[in-house]
C-alpha cells in the first residue's frame, strides 16, 4: 500500500476513534436529557445558530427536512425548542432554543469538552487541527463551523 494512502488511512482511522470518544463523552448528557444523538445533533446546531430556519438545519446536517420537521417535534415536546414564522417570509419556519434548550446544549457541550480526547490539545493546536480539518473538506462542501454539530462529534 502506498504511503499516502496509509497516511490517509491512518488519520481517517484517528478521526473516527475521536468521534466514538465524543459519543461515549455526550452518551450520559444525552440520557439525562432524554434526547437520541440525532435530536442533540439539532440542538447543537441551533446553540450556534439562533433562527435557523429548517430548511438550513436541515442542509447543515446533510438530512432531509422532514427530518428535521421530526427533530424539532421532539426538542419542542421537551420544551427545548420554539418554531416561529420567520418575518421576512412566512412559509418558512426558525428554529430557536428555548432558555431550557441553551441549559440543555450547554450540558451536553460540557460532557463532550471534558471527555473529549482533543481537551489535551493547546487552543493554537486545536485551531491547527481545525483548518487541515476544513482544507481536507471537498470543495463544494461548507467549513466546519467553529462548533460541529453533535451527530459529527
């Protein structure tokens, strides 16, 4: 095997155990909360992006917006979430987490930050690991926010 393709393999290998580490980190926050990995994957997103609308929610979690539309159910009967007209167009609807959604998203934010094996790294590394993660994205994909969502952890 050609030492590229080891290289790749290797780093591919290392990301996917970080991200168990992070699952495994948020796995009691989540039960605590009573919300699936995918449910936390919105409420993640939304801490960072207040009135998001759905159709961007869904377009950042690479799903389809009635999985979205099932999310938000979820995190709305939890009381973690509010839907609104957005003002500008009415047929579209924005998201927005609830002051319970902000303690709920700040919870899990804290479980994977102290059980996440990147917590040894210095902040100039993280940034660091932070852009070859973003340069290493296809060119037609966005950046990685400054905080992933939680079903990237």
């Amino acid at each position: 095997m050609a030492a590229r393709q080891q290289g790749l393999l290797n780093a591919a290998a290392a990301i996917d155990r970080i991200a168990q580490a992070h699952r495994a980190a948020a796995a009691a926050a989540l039960r605590e909360l009573g919300v699936s990995e995918s449910t936390a994957s919105l409420l993640w997103l939304l801490n960072d992006n207040t009135g998001c609308t759905m159709s961007r929610a869904a377009e950042q979690l690479s799903c389809d917006r009635s999985n979205i539309t099932l999310l938000a159910i979820q995190l709305e009967k939890r009381g973690f979430v509010e839907r609104a007209a957005d003002p500008l167009d009415a047929r579209r609807r924005n998201l927005r987490l609830t002051p319970d959604g902000q303690d709920a998203a700040t919870r899990l934010r804290g479980a994977v930050a102290t059980g996440s094996p990147l917590r040894h790294l210095k902040p100039d590394a993280c940034a660091e690991l932070l852009t070859l993660l973003q340069a290493s994205l296809a060119p037609d994909e966005q950046p990685l926010p400054s905080s992933v969502p939680a079903g990237s952890l």
